[in-house]
C-alpha cells in the first residue's frame, strides 16, 4: 500500500475538523516547496536602470551622497 493510500484510508475514518487541519497541512507544505524553488539566475542588464524614477534619487547627486554619508556618521 502507498503513503498516499494509508493516508486516505485514515482519512475517511478521521473526524471532518482532523481532515480539514491535514488538508491545510498540505497545502502549507505544498506552498513552501513552491516559494523555496529555485529560481533562474538573473542578469545585470535585468536591474539596469530600476531606480531612474525613483524619488530618492532625485536632486544634486552630490547633495545626495553627503546625506547617505551623515547617516552612517
């Protein structure tokens, strides 16, 4: 008999809030393999240019640089 048979076999006798617990078990265990894939490796060219627009950025680079530094001093 396979796992999945053994399981399904203690299923039709467990009570309907055990079933539901295993199921969301089973969906949990079945997301996480899906988040931890591996993904596909991702070039330089993928993030060139990401922060064109980005608010941070915007105004004297120089001015800018000088408060990125005082953070940190």
């Amino acid at each position: 008999m396979t796992t999945a048979e053994i399981v399904y076999e203690k299923l039709k006798s467990a009570p309907p809030a055990l079933a539901r617990e295993v199921l969301d078990f089973l969906e949990f265990l079945e997301a996480r393999r899906v988040a931890s894939a591996p993904r596909e490796p991702r070039s330089f060219d993928d993030f060139f240019g990401a922060l064109k627009e980005s608010k941070l950025f915007e105004g004297d680079p120089v001015d800018i640089q000088r408060k990125l530094r005082d953070e940190w001093a």
